[in-house]
C-alpha cells in the first residue's frame, strides 16, 4: 500500500501532466441536494469536459505517462472512455 504522501505526489504530478489538455470545471453548491441530505453537497461539473466525462482525465493521464516504446494504444469502449482516449 502506497503511503498518504506518496499518493497525494503522485496526484499532482498527474494533475500536473492533463491540465494543459482538460478544462478546469467548475464547483457548484446544489442547495437543492443540501437540503435533502442535510450536509453541504457540491457539484463538480464534469459534464462540461469535451466527452462529456471525467473519464477525459484518466484516458489523458495514462496516454502521456506512456513512454515511446509503447507503440500506441487499444481501447475497446463505445462510450466516454472511447471517446477520450480517441
């Protein structure tokens, strides 16, 4: 098992990697989703990613941590994964 801080380096190296090819979505207050859980509860936008997922962010972040010697990638998915990693 990974150590705490060993985790949060490598989160931002990722975070590092993706952000010049992912938006930045927004954080909305749901006051709706607050009120009928009783807790604070926040939206992060995801939806507005170019494939309409988060699954942009992983797909990004696995295609450039490959090295040259790869050769390319295969993703069998007709759906958002598909899509990013396309």
């Amino acid at each position: 098992m990974l150590p705490l801080s060993d985790l949060q380096s490598l989160c931002h190296e990722a975070a590092g990697r993706i952000a010049p090819h992912v938006r930045h979505t927004p954080i909305e207050y749901s006051r709706a989703l607050s009120e009928a859980s009783g807790a604070e509860v926040y939206l992060k936008l995801e939806n507005l990613q170019a494939t309409g997922s988060f699954k942009l962010r992983g797909a990004t972040n696995a295609l450039l941590a490959l090295g040259p010697e790869a050769g390319g990638v295969v993703a069998a998915s007709s759906g958002n994964h598909g899509m990013a990693v396309a």
